[in-house]
C-alpha cells in the first residue's frame, strides 16, 4: 500500500506492518503504532487473533502494553473490518452463482 493511501479493509488479511500501523491511527489507536511495528503485527498476524487462546491474548496484551479497553477496541473494528469482507465475499458469491458478474465483467 501506499503511503499516502489508507489500507482498503478487504485487503486486511495481506496488510504489511505499516498499514496496520496507518489504520491503527484511523481507529485511534495510533499509540500503538510503535509497538505493533516492532513486534512485526501485519494483517495476517490480525487475522490469526481470532484463534488465539486466552494465554494468547494476555500475552498480546502485555507485549504491546495495551490497555484493556484498547484491547476491545482493536477487536471491533477486526470484527468490522472482518464483517465488510464476509459481505463483500457473499455478495460476490451471490453474483456469480446469478451470472451477472461474469456478464458484467465480459463487456469492461
């Protein structure tokens, strides 16, 4: 991504380090910026906290000195971010199993 550009939330699983770092500063959690980028968080990094286990999140917590309230934020807006995806994928799955995708996509 560009450093100028905001990371697109459909893209959030490829994120590098410093677009996690520039949508921590759009969810105002830009304290954290930093931190994330020194323990290498990038998107793929995100998207595996949802399997963390409870050891795994205090872990998390207490490496990047997060309070708890930050904490439930960043999950969230992971689960708003996570949620604009899931839509875009049915709505695409919707698209394709009724053709118009495909049509749509013939004639650009």
């Amino acid at each position: 991504m560009s450093k100028e550009q905001a990371p697109e939330p459909l893209d959030f699983f490829i994120w590098t380090v410093e677009d996690v770092g520039m949508w921590l500063e759009e969810i105002n959690l830009g304290s954290y910026r930093l931190i994330f980028k020194e323990n290498g968080v990038n998107g793929e990094y995100l998207e595996g906290m949802s399997m963390f286990t409870t050891e795994q999140i205090l872990r998390f917590i207490r490496r990047c000195h997060m309070k708890w309230g930050d904490f439930i934020t960043l999950c969230k807006e992971l689960r708003r971010i996570k949620g604009i995806y899931i839509a875009f994928l049915a709505a695409r799955s919707s698209c394709l199993a009724s053709g118009h995708f495909i049509v749509h996509h013939m004639y650009l």
